[in-house]
C-alpha cells in the first residue's frame, strides 16, 4: 500500500468545457491503487459510482480492465445533448482492494459543447 487512496484524475477533466459528445459518453477514472482485481471489492465499487445530466440522475454502466486495475470506466447510458452539464459522483465508501476507502465524495463535471451553427 503506498500512500493515501484517492482518485489521482479523470478524463474528460474535471471541469472541462465543449466537450464533444463523441467523448463524453465514456468517463475514465484514474485511481491511486487497484479498485477492480478482488471480485467482491469490485461488486461493491460498482455501487459507489452515480451520474448526472444537469440536476436528473441518469443510468450508467460501470466497467473495468483487469489489465488497468486503477482506473473505472463509466459509461452514461443515454443520449448525451448538446451544451449541456453532466457530472459523475464517486462516493465515498468506493474501496481499494487493500481496504482502504475514499473517505471523501469525489465529483467530476464537465459541458458538453454548443451547438454549432455551419453558415450556408
């Protein structure tokens, strides 16, 4: 165990603007220590993940890679909108298969981009 567990970043960043649609359906999350490898940790840890469209709780689908233990991915299961906030929220009860658990709620926002006028 090195160091205290926490969610190192995200893609999209936190905070970012215009972000594509094409992009902004898949959020990639970047742990400090493994979060998927023990089966049970990993049931637990896909409980411990939600989404929002605006101020609307939307459904996702939480994955992972074995081969990339630290990082979760969440995929919003909706169509997303044009110029529109959408946040993911880790809570704190998400766990490190060494036990440890995030002790904080961590969120993650970002817009998604305008619509964009093309001049005839």
């Amino acid at each position: 165990m090195k160091g205290k567990f926490r969610l190192i970043n995200s893609f999209p960043p936190a905070g970012a603007d215009d972000v594509p649609r094409t992009r902004a359906g898949l959020v990639q999350l970047r742990f400090s220590q493994d979060v998927v490898s023990d089966q049970k940790i990993w049931i637990h840890n896909m409980r411990q993940i939600q989404a929002f469209q605006n101020l609307l709780r939307i459904p996702i689908r939480v994955r992972r890679l074995r081969r990339c233990p630290n990082f979760i991915f969440v995929l919003l299961n909706v169509p997303l909108l044009q110029n529109t906030h959408y946040k993911v929220v880790v809570l704190p009860d998400l766990m490190s298969t060494s036990g440890q658990k995030l002790g904080t709620t961590e969120v993650v926002f970002y817009d998604t981009e305008p619509c964009v006028n093309v001049p005839s």
